[in-house]
C-alpha cells in the first residue's frame, strides 16, 4: 500500500506544503520538528512529492492497523516467534514507471541538518537475498553521484550477506524498498534470528491486524519486494569503500565519519503519483521504529523472571532506546530486582529501566514520575557498572553504568501506597 492510500486508510489529513523546498537547507527539519505529531506532505521537495512525521506517535501506528496502542506489543510479539506466510502477486505497483535513465539527485531526498555529510534516505528498508535466505533491514544511505550511494552497514545482517559475496567476489543484489507500511517498518526494524524472514512477520502482523497478509511481487531484478511501497531503487553492494556520515543519530547527535560500503543503482521503479518517506533522524518516529520491536523481547525476558509483567515501554525521553519502564505485578518480594536485570538482559542498550506496579500506566510519564516519587527511595536503586551499552551513548566511554529503578510497593503495604479513588 503506498504512501496516498496509507494517508487514506488512516483518514490522515497532512499539513500540506505546497512552495518548493531547496533539498539542501534544514526547512525539512523545521517543520517536522515544529509538531511532531503532525504528518507534513510537500508537495515539491527538489520537485517531487515526500511525507514526514508519517507513523511519528503510537496512536497513528495503533489507528493504521485499527488496534489500541496498548496492544501493538502483543501483536507484534506473537508475528515474531509466529511469521506467516506472504502472498506473491503478479505485478507490484512500481511497475508503472520503470527508468534506467535517472540521478539519484533528482529525487526528493533532503538534508536534516546543517552539518550532515550529505542528502541522504533516512526511510529506506534494504531486502538482499544471499543462498536462499532473505534479509530485510533499515539502513541509512547518502547520495555520493547520479547512481551511488554510502550505505551505513552496522555488523549484523545484511553486513554478513554483503562480507559472503564480497569473498566470493561478487556483488550483493539489492532493492531499497521506501513506502512501507508500519507491518513493514517494524518487521524490517526487529533484530530476529538469522533464519526469520521479516516479510513472513510483517506478514503475521499483518494478518492479526488486518486480516490480509503482506503481498510481495518481483521487482525486474528478481528480488520479492512489497508490492505497493512507492520507490524500489534496485542495485548492488559493490566492494568499494567510501566517505559515510556525519549524521545526527536517535540520541539527536552527531555521529561520526566512517568507511562504509558504496551502493550502485541500476534501475528506478515507482508508483504512479509517489511520495518519499522521510523519517526526521533524532525525531520522535525514528525513536519509536528503533524502540518498538524491542519492547515484546524485553517483555518475554522479564515474564519469564516475573510471570506478571504487564507493560513494556521504551520512552520517548530516553530515545526509545537507552531508558525504558517495565510494569509487573510481585509475587514475591525482590521481584522488582529480577525484573530489572531480566530488563536489561532483554535490551542490553538499555541504561536506566524503572521497574512499577500494574497500577501505573507506562504511557503516563508523570504516573511513571509519580511511582517513583511515592514509593521509592535512592538507596534502593540497582547499579551495575562497567556493563556493555549502547555505541549510541555519547555519555558512555565503552562501558555502562546501569541503573534499575525499583518504584514498587512493598507486598503487604499496599494500603499506605495505592492512590486514592473516589470509587
Ligand atoms: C529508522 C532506522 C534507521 C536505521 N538505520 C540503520 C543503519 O543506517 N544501519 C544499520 O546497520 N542499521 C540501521 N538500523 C537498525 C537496523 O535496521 C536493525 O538493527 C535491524 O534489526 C537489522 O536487521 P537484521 O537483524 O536483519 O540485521 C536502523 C533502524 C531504524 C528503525
């Protein structure tokens, strides 16, 4: 489903910006962040048409796949350890407008912040196939020329597939796919077994929500690619290395310069009418795409140290990435503490985790805030020092100290620390 009729479906009404936008300036940026709840449509970004702050709340994710926000979680954990299978189509819908004559310029692709090292596709999901076994993952790519891009390849992966072919001495066949829809996004986000397909998931969570699976058709390069996202750029991993980065990161910092693997565009397809997807780096939706497949594995870690563990949220303040908060419901005295490690065992970049009851709403900063004001006390905070984190962290200099946050009542004493009710 391409990015007009996601608008659609959602009965999204964007703030459209009609004058033309310079790719090169920050105004992208200054928009989306202005209100990052509001999706923006300009309509002539370098000339075409690109979408911001698409899929930027739970809310807008919840209200695409008709579920309540509370629930995605659930969803998204059962499509994780159940994939189902997708359904090929004849003919995806980029198959309109196919071009072999293109710059990569051309397109409505921006620069974020004055001091990026470039243009470049923040939206991209990249599906490589290597042996039989398909990989589908988000990478950031700058333009570099008509048909190169860098690509930031962190070692998982697609970076695995690349090295194979690279010792082959081969090429690695891709299609960066942008116009996906949220089963896309976050199946393409989530860091499963090597052997999981992420269509096959995006496809169960599909399936749970909204009753159909994903459909997948063959691009002319003979890659399965979701048949309605708006652009399939198709190309290959070459073996050179170029210049990467800097780029502002979840944190809302810089990164740095790096070597990085070189893309070569072949082919351009598209649907009729596109729009680029953008998501603005450091913003509230590339927090939530990172942060969002992580919540079900920290769930299972801690359900198994907790049996009642109710909610998982990585927080926006956090970056969806470094803090999070749990909610359980003891058993037995010290639950909260093994809630805390199983945390972070869960998410190991996580930093600082705030363990509450099921009486508190883990959407609810300021309820969050006020566990933590009521019903604990400093020095019965969990410290583990010297642990691995986040290479994200710009306050940690190789290790991590991490802090668990206890805010549970005493078993016993709920009385003296429930909120009162007027029922
Ligand atoms: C918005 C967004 C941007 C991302 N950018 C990159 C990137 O530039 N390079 C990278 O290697 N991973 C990036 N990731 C993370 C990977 O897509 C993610 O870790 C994915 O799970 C990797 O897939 P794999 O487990 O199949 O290797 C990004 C994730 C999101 C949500």
């Amino acid at each position: 489903m391409a990015v007009r009729s996601l608008l659609v479906r959602m009965k999204e009404e964007p703030l459209l910006i009609d004058p033309p936008v310079d790719p090169d300036s920050s105004a992208v940026s200054e928009r989306l962040l202005e209100d990052q709840d509001r999706t923006v449509l300009y309509s002539s970004l370098n000339g075409g048409s690109a979408v911001g702050n698409l899929f930027s709340t739970r809310d807008k994710i919840a209200r695409y796949l008709g579920v309540r926000k509370e629930d995605i979680m659930e969803h998204l954990m059962t499509a994780m350890s159940e994939p189902r299978p997708f359904e090929v189509i004849k003919k995806g819908e980029w198959m309109d407008n196919v071009t072999e004559d293109f710059d990569l310029r051309d397109l409505p692709i921006p620069r974020y912040y004055p001091e990026d090292g470039g243009r470049y596709i923040t939206a991209g999901v990249i599906v490589a196939e290597h042996k039989g076994k398909r990989n589908v993952s988000f990478h950031r790519m700058m333009l570099i020329g008509r048909d190169r891009m860098a690509v930031r390849l962190v070692p998982r992966h697609l970076y695995t597939m690349h090295q194979a072919a690279k010792a082959e001495g081969e090429d690695l066949k891709v299609s960066i796919c942008v116009g996906l829809c949220p089963c896309g996004l976050l199946a393409a986000a989530s860091s499963l077994d090597y052997e999981i397909d992420e269509f096959e998931v995006a496809s169960a969570l599909r399936e749970a929500t909204l009753g159909e699976p994903m459909r997948l058709a063959h691009g002319p390069n003979g890659l399965l690619v979701p048949a309605g996202c708006d652009y399939v750029l198709e190309g290959r991993i070459t073996s050179a290395e170029v210049d990467e980065g800097p780029f502002v990161d979840i944190t809302g910092t810089y990164d740095h310069v790096r070597r990085q693997p070189e893309i070569v565009i072949d082919r351009i397809c598209h649907v009729n009418d596109p729009v680029f997807q953008m998501l603005q780096p450091g913003g509230n939706e590339h927090f939530l795409l990172m942060g969002m497949p992580r919540e079900p594995v920290i769930f299972r870690t801690v359900r198994q140290a907790v049996p009642r563990t109710h909610a998982v949220r990585l927080t926006e303040g956090g970056c969806c990435w470094l803090h999070g908060v749990v909610s359980v419901s003891k058993n037995k005295e010290g639950d909260g503490t093994n809630a805390i490690m199983a945390a972070f065992s869960g998410h190991p970049s996580m930093k600082m985790v705030t363990v509450v009851d099921g009486d508190i709403d883990v959407f609810d900063d300021r309820e969050v805030e006020w566990a933590v004001a009521t019903r604990f006390q400093g020095d019965r905070m969990l410290v583990v020092p010297g642990a691995a984190g986040s290479s994200l962290d710009p306050s940690s200099d190789g290790t991590t100290c991490k802090v668990g946050i206890d805010a549970t009542m005493p078993l016993g004493k709920e009385r003296l620390f429930r909120k009162a009710s007027l029922d």
